[in-house]
C-alpha cells in the first residue's frame, strides 16, 4: 500500500513544480526575439541573394550586348577597308557609286554600335554599384545573422532543448496529480484557516471561496492575490519601522527609494535578519 502523501509534501512538490515553470519561462526570456531574428535575416538574405543574382545576370547579358556591338564595329570596318581596296578597281562610276553606299552604310552601322556601346556603358556602371550595393548589404546582414545564431546556440547548449521538452511535456500532467491531490485537502486547509481569530465584525469567507481555496487558486495561476507582495511589503514595512523605532528609542526615517532607513546602520541591521544559508536575497 502506498504512503499517503502529506500535505507539506504536496505543497513541496508543487513548489517544485513552480521552479520548473519558471527556468522554462526565464529560457524564453533569454532567447527573447532571437529565434524570430534569426529566421528574419535568413529570410533577408535570401530576397537579397535572388536580388544579386538577377543583378548579375542582368549585368553579363549588358556585357553580351556591348561585346556584340564591337563585334559589328569590327566587322563593319573591314568591310570598308574591302571596299575602298575594291574601289581602286570598278570599271565605271555605277560600281563605284555601289560601293561608296555600301562604304557609307557601314559607317552609320558602326556610328549605332558606338552609340550604344556609349549607352550600354552608363548602364553597365549603374547596374555594378547596385551590385555592390547589394553584395556589401549581404555580407552585413550575413555577419549579423552568424552573430545571432551564435548567440542563440550558446543558450541552447547551456539549456539543452530534449530535456525542456520532457519536461514541459511532463508539467502538464504532474500539474493535474497534484492538484488533484491538494483539492482533496482543502477542506482541512479550510478548517485550519479559518479557525484564525475573525476580525470586528466577525466577517469569514464564503464557503464558496474560502481561505484554503483561494491559497491553490493562487499559487496554480487561476487568480491573483487578495493582498500582492508589493502591498504586502508597503504593509509589512510601517510595522516593521515602529518596531525598530521602540526598539533604538528614537525617531526613524524610511526611504522607499533606496528601500533603508537613512542615516541609521543600527536601525537598518534590524530591518533584515541574518538568514539561514543558502537562503539569501
């Protein structure tokens, strides 16, 4: 037969459980935005890497072009040279008017060329500064990302991801158990709680929303806390100053600032007890 688990031991086990929770959370803090970074400038890259690329073929196909026009110029210059040397032969002014024309349509072809050489030329040094541009906007982004992924590697070495996965896996169900097991307890919670001296008007919570139940709702996140630890502490803090004051017979000045007494190191020795190791804050 299995002991029966006491409550100490449910409310440990469920601190524990807590503890978990809280290193996956400050997990997710530390990686912050850098997985979605990470997958934004890989995303960057790539539009950048298609945008090079046309960048490049658009850049060969100009250069194509320009070594097309001197290819024609080259060409229609040795034709010339053919027909002036042919020239000094026709045997009438018809041959020799053919040949002027023939002489002088070679010359507009290579006037063309040049002319769109001379443009191809503008666009071909456009088009390199983009390029480079690009390719200097590339090796940025790329340096950028290489710096994320290893920042976002050291965290997942330093927090193995299999393990975080069982576990977060896990919460889930241990989460239930042990909320089973603490709900089963609660009206002993209950019963203890409320047995507290009742105030003036002898007011108590309703059944419906008793002490001991308002305790696991608290603590499992279903809702906030009748007092919260900041007005816990404004609270605590006012007892705490009239004890110390009757304690050293003299007046004392809070900062809540600075979070001390001021002016006082005896009166500031007796706001925080010496704590047990490894308890610290």
């Amino acid at each position: 037969m299995t002991a029966e688990i006491t409550v100490a031991d449910k409310l440990k086990q469920l601190f524990q459980l807590q503890l978990i929770d809280s290193e996956i959370d400050q997990i997710h803090i530390l990686k912050g935005e850098l997985p979605m970074e990470v997958q934004d400038l890989e995303d960057e890259l790539g539009g950048l890497q298609t945008r090079i690329n046309r960048l490049t073929e658009g850049l060969n196909d100009m250069k194509s072009d320009v070594s097309r026009h001197n290819a024609a110029i080259a060409e229609a210059t040795t034709l010339i040279e053919k027909y002036k040397k042919q020239m000094d032969n026709v045997k009438n002014n018809r041959e020799y008017d053919a040949l002027n024309k023939e002489i002088q349509m070679q010359e507009l072809d290579i006037k063309l060329a040049e002319k769109r050489i001379r443009e191809g030329d503008g666009q071909l040094t456009n088009k390199e500064e983009t390029l480079k541009a690009a390719q200097e906007r590339y090796d940025l982004r790329a340096a950028a990302l290489e710096t994320k992924k290893v920042e976002l590697e050291k965290i997942k070495n330093k927090y193995p991801q299999k393990p975080l996965l069982v576990i977060a896996n896990k919460i889930d169900k241990v989460d239930d158990i042990l909320i089973s097991k603490i709900q089963s307890d609660i009206p002993e919670i209950n019963q203890k709680l409320n047995d507290f001296p009742k105030n003036e008007k002898g007011w108590i919570l309703g059944e419906e929303n008793t002490m001991g139940q308002m305790f696991v709702d608290v603590i499992t996140g279903k809702s906030e806390e009748t007092c919260p630890l900041d007005e816990a502490i404004i609270s605590d803090t006012i007892s705490h100053m009239g004890d110390i004051a009757i304690r050293t017979n003299r007046k004392v000045t809070w900062d809540p600032e600075k979070g001390k007494v001021l002016d006082d190191e005896e009166a500031n020795s007796l706001y925080i007890r010496k704590m047990r190791e490894p308890f610290k804050v």
